[in-house]
C-alpha cells in the first residue's frame, strides 16, 4: 500500500489548495467526526532524524479519494465545508442521524475507542 505525505496528497488533490487550509480541514474532520488519519511513514519518506524515517501523518488511497471528493464539492459544488465533511467521511446512516439532529460526536468517539 501507497502512503503520502501531507504535502503530497495536498499537491495531488490541488496545487491551488493552501497548505494552512488543508490543515484546518484536516483539523475539523477529525474534530467532526470519529475519523483519524494514521500516523505512519510515507512511502517516499522525507523526514530523517539520525538517519531514520520519522512518522508523521499519512494518507493512503482511500484517504486521498475522500479528500479529492471533499475538495471538488467545496470547490466546484459550493456546498459548506461542514456539510461536505460529513457527506464524505461519515457513513450515509450517520450522516441521516446529523440532519436529524441525532448525531453526538462524544457518544460516536466512544465506539471507537
């Protein structure tokens, strides 16, 4: 399996996406919702210390077709941040559950765990 970088998967959704608006959407999904992006090495490490690869956030395929998608509604559809957070990364029952006002994010946290 393919594993990105922050950098990385930032370039290929979009060379126009700033690196700080990336970051505050990657802040608010995990916020959001139960989602979390793993903490790995990247294929192409480029972060040494004495000699070894570091870990840092990494993005595999799936991740990076979410946060394409994330991007294209944000970008192309209009729609609100929040909205297209929640349409993307949370599952179509849980997502019923937040238009209906059902949703709790402490409670959802607490599944997995």
């Amino acid at each position: 399996m393919t594993y990105y970088s922050k950098t990385e998967v930032r370039s290929k959704i979009s060379r126009d996406l700033p690196r700080r608006k990336f970051d505050r959407w990657l802040n608010k999904i995990q916020e959001i919702t139960p989602y979390r992006f793993e903490k790995g090495i990247p294929s192409q490490p480029k972060l040494f210390k004495n000699g070894q690869p570091q870990q840092v956030t990494v993005f595999d395929d799936l991740d990076y077709k979410n946060l394409k998608e994330l991007y294209d509604r944000v970008f192309y559809e209009k729609e609100n941040l929040t909205f297209a957070i929640y349409r993307v990364f949370l599952s179509e029952e849980d997502y019923q559950r937040v238009i209906k006002g059902e949703w709790d994010i402490e409670e959802e946290r607490k599944k997995y765990q």
